[in-house]
C-alpha cells in the first residue's frame, strides 16, 4: 500500500482524494498540505488526513511515500523536482509543466532518482476515449484524416481575479491550461504526435488578461490535421471526433461514443461508467510499488506538453506557425 499526501485541497485536489481513499487497495492518503486550512478542516476529518500547510514537512516525513500535487501550474517543476530529491514518487496534475523545458527537467529529476510519476490526463480512462483508441487503431477505420474537439464550460467563469487561476501566468491562451489540455492529450493519443500548431486566442466577456476563447489549428506528422476549440464561457460541452477514411467515431462523454462506417447509420453506444480518476492513480501506485509501469510513457508526457507550449506561442503571435519540439 502506498502512503500519500496530497498537496492542494482545492476542490480538484478533494476529487482526487475521494477516487482512491477507503477503496483502493494500491494507495491511501494520510497527509493533506493546505494553504487554507481553515476551509479543509472537515474534509480532512472526513478522509482520516493530517493537515498541515508545509511542503517541506511532508517531504520530510519518512513515513510519505509519494506526493499527489494539486497545486498552480507554474509550481509545478520546483515541487516535482524537490519530491524526486526525497526519493518520494509524483503524481502531478495536468499541466506537467507549463514548458518544454520544465517538463524534460522535472521528468530527469524523476528519473535519476528512480521515483515512479504519474500525471492527471485522465480522459485516456474514460470508457468512451478507449473505446475510440480500440477503433481508431484496427485497419477497417482506415487512414486518420482529421480530428477536432470542442472542451468548454463555465464552471470556472466566475472565479475571482485574484484567484490563482486566474493569473496570466497560470492561465495561457484561456481555457487551453485547464481544458484544451485534454484534447492535446487525447489527440496524441487518438491520432499521433502534432507536428505544428496555428492558435488564436481571444478576451470575449471575461477578465482575463489571457483571454476566455481560444482555437488552435494542428498539423500531425503523418499528414492528418486536427482542430481544438475552447472556452471559458458557455455551459459545459465535451466532443472530440476522429475522421477516417472508412469510418468516423465521435465521444460525446465519459461513456457515450458514436461510431458510423461506410454505408451504415451511425451506431451510438453507452458504455458502462468507470472511476478514471481513480483508475489513472492507481495506475501511478503500481507503477510505484513495482507492479508494472505507468500507463502513459515519458515521451508522450513531454509531447503534450510541448504542443501546449506551442499553443502558447502561437497565440502569443496571433496565430503564426509553431513547431511541436
């Protein structure tokens, strides 16, 4: 059984404590680190944990084996790479590191000290997108022509100004940190490495230095093209489709795809719910305890990444070119 703690308990950091806590049999927290312990108070009696507002206590903590961080993105290389030096294994939510560079750093400091890590891209779990991997990957859907997806809500719309999520620097090209993000992952996944990236990012009815809207145009390496939309303001949609020559097949949800063949009606399926959240974790504890290897390989974890980082740019240059490196 690992023993974790889990830094941030904010209400994603509560998510990823309730996947796993009572009922996996890989992984436990018993630590929670808060800047706001007055607000997690009952949460943490709840979930049996220790609360405490120190990083540095936890990674001292013998008993600790592995930290889940929850924390703003822009922490995120310095904390992984302060873990690693303790020997502690890392589970870090998306984004990795909001660079290239940052990431390849964390990801070395992991590495050298033999640590297992993990990050939160937990839509490949959902039942739907294996479901499309499963498609997508057998010779009658053909050759891959185009992807595109829509990730947008509002559930963010209204946080505060000076909320950590709202800062310029957290917050690239609006909602792509924390939502476009998926769909690069999904992409990478679904079709294959991106090769460039052309986006645009706008400031429509938030105030957000960043902007609220943003649409990127991808270009893969084997010659498909790709489309991602994304916005902070509008009520919550989830579609990502891939087009082959043979065959389309499309989630609409964690378990809801359609599929439709040459000469055939669309077929929509419902398939049976799963707890990926949970599921992404324990793949990490596994990987932790020596049962097997994370599901998510290095080099994709850095691909995403750096087609992010691109996404950044790009929109940064009003949608000039930029290479995925």
């Amino acid at each position: 059984m690992l023993n974790a703690a889990i830094i941030g308990l904010g209400w994603w950091g509560r998510e990823l404590v309730r996947s796993v806590q009572g009922t996996s049999p890989l992984i436990r927290f018993s630590r929670a680190v808060t800047l706001e312990p007055e607000l997690a108070t009952d949460f943490a009696n709840e979930m049996k944990l220790t609360l405490g507002t120190s990083y540095d206590e936890v990674l001292a903590d013998r008993a600790i084996d592995a930290v889940v961080l929850a924390t703003p993105h822009s922490r995120h290389r310095a904390q992984v790479e302060a873990a690693a030096a303790r020997g502690k294994h890392v589970f870090c939510e998306k984004p990795f590191a909001l660079t290239g560079a940052d990431a390849q750093a964390a990801l070395a400091a992991c590495r050298r000290a033999g640590v297992a890590l993990g990050v939160g891209h937990n839509r490949r779990m959902w039942p739907s997108i294996a479901e499309m991997k499963t498609l997508v990957s057998e010779p009658h859907f053909g050759t891959v022509m185009h992807a595109e997806g829509n990730y947008s809500h509002d559930i963010l719309a209204n946080t505060p100004p000076d909320h950590w999520r709202s800062q310029a620097q957290e917050t690239k090209a609006g909602g792509m940190t924390g939502m476009g993000i998926h769909l690069l992952d999904a992409f990478s996944f679904l079709v294959g490495p991106m090769a460039r990236v052309s986006a645009l990012s706008t400031r429509r009815t938030l105030p957000l230095p960043s902007g609220d809207t943003t649409a990127a145009l991808i270009a893969f390496k084997d010659g498909a093209t790709g489309t991602i939309a994304t916005t902070l303001k509008t009520p919550f949609v989830w579609r990502l489709a891939v087009y082959g020559s043979n065959m389309w097949v499309e989630s609409t949800s964690e378990t809801l795809i359609t599929a439709c063949r040459l000469g055939e009606q669309p077929d929509c399926v419902d398939l049976e719910d799963q707890n990926h959240i949970g599921m992404n974790i324990e793949s990490f504890a596994r990987a932790a305890l020596g049962q097997g290897t994370y599901h998510i390989e290095d080099a994709s974890i850095l691909h995403t990444v750096s087609a992010l980082e691109a996404v950044f740019r790009s929109a940064e240059a009003d949608g000039a070119w930029q290479m995925v490196e």
